[in-house]
C-alpha cells in the first residue's frame, strides 16, 4: 500500500537528481533544457515535466544513452543504495 501523503509526481529535474543521475539539480534542467531527456519516448524541453512510477526515461548522458523505468519516486536525494531503489533498468 501506498502513502497517501507521499506525492504521485515529481520534477524531472528534481528526480534525476534523486536518483543520483546529476551532481546538481541545475545540472540535471540544463540536460533537460538541452533535450537529452525523453519520457515514454516523447522528447522533453522543461525542467518541471511531471514524472510519475511506471514512466521510461530515456537519458542521454556523456557516457552513453540510459533507458531506466521510474519505480519510484523519493522523497529527498539519498545514498546511492536508496537512489538505485527508484528506478529500473532497461538496456
């Protein structure tokens, strides 16, 4: 069962850096601004695209392309074992 109080979205951007994708949250909206983040295979321009469980993100990051299921959402950034808890990945 589910938290209530616990929100049903959150901020791309804010996620990202939930889940330890980006050092900074500012980090992570520049690569989204930058069009290096597609959700369920629509392109993303704005930091403040909701993010929900169940949604696949499409990343592009320096390293190469990462495709990760959001699992969950988080509450606050974390260490790397509570992070690699909110998402799944796909490639």
């Amino acid at each position: 069962m589910t938290d209530p109080a616990a929100p049903q979205t959150l901020r791309a951007d804010k996620w990202l850096w939930h889940a330890r994708f980006f050092k900074t949250r500012a980090l992570s909206a520049r690569m989204i601004e930058g069009g290096k983040l597609r959700v369920n295979s629509g392109k993303v321009s704005k930091a403040g695209r909701a993010i929900r469980p169940g949604d696949v993100l499409t990343i592009t990051l320096p390293g190469g392309v990462r495709v990760v299921r959001v699992l969950a959402l988080g509450t606050r950034r974390g260490p790397a074992s509570e992070a690699q808890a909110l998402y799944e990945e796909m490639t």
